[in-house]
C-alpha cells in the first residue's frame, strides 16, 4: 500500500481500521435488520430485492452469483418473493428459453423506503460530524470501495 507521505502504516493501524469496518458493518446489518421488522421480507430477501433494483432483471444464476448462494437456495427464496408479489418471472424475449427476474412496484416500494431509513439513520449518526469530515468521509471511503472491486 503507498500513501501520499513518507510515514509508515503500521500492523496495528491496519488492524484498527479492520476492526472499526468490521463493527460498523455490524451494527449497519444489525441496524438494517430492526428496519426489515416491519416489511414482509427477511434479509436475504432485502439484499436480492437491492440486487435487482440496482441491476435490473436478471436469471436466477446471476442473482445466485451476486448473492453467494446455491441456484436452489436462490429459486426457493425467488418463489417465496413472487408469492408476495415483489417479483415476477418473465421470458426473455430474445430468448424465451431464458427466465428473468423481474422487480415489481411493491418490492421497489420497500426497497426506496427501507434505504430512505437507513440514509436517515445515517444523516443522524453524522449529525456531529463537520461538512469538512463528511467529506473526507466520502471520499475515502469511495477510494477504499474503489480499490476492493
């Protein structure tokens, strides 16, 4: 890793900034959790709602690809989603062998709502923070995303 000035990053800095994410990532799942409590949807679910909100439709294989689970897994987890009427399956027309996943209103619904809640959790949490720290905030934090992809 280089940095911009000469100092060294030593172990324990870098194992004090692994930690802090590590707590932080917590507390946002815990956080992202309480929030869910009140939609008919279970984690799992929310994050696969996100996946096709931000990338639109897509198979059941790359859904179980960005999701880190098994296509049954994901199959079962779509099928309990369309009974609840967040998503449909629709024929590819290019190809009507394929099957996509498609987000329906209430699931972009719950989606839009469920982030305004978090952002606002957010915004509470920064409440004490200077517009120079949010910035810098941002910004690293866009790099240190950046540099994982």
């Amino acid at each position: 890793m280089e940095l911009e000035n000469p100092q060294k990053v030593t172990v324990d800095m870098i194992a004090n900034i692994e930690k802090d994410l590590r707590y932080i990532s917590g507390i946002i799942k815990q956080k992202g959790r309480e929030m869910l409590s009140q939609y008919k949807i279970t984690p799992p679910q929310f994050v696969a709602l996100q996946w096709l909100f931000e990338d639109g439709d897509m198979t059941i294989g790359e859904l179980s690809n960005k999701m880190y689970l098994a296509c049954s897994t994901t199959t079962d987890l779509v099928d309990r989603m369309e009974k609840n009427v967040l998503v449909e399956r629709v024929k590819d027309p290019s190809d009507r062998r394929v099957v996509r996943i498609h987000l329906l209103e209430e699931g972009k619904r719950i989606i839009d709502e469920v982030i305004k809640k978090r952002q606002a959790y957010l915004d509470e949490m920064l409440k004490n923070y200077t517009m120079e720290q949010i910035l810098l905030l941002q910004s690293s934090l866009s790099k240190l995303h950046q540099e994982m992809r």
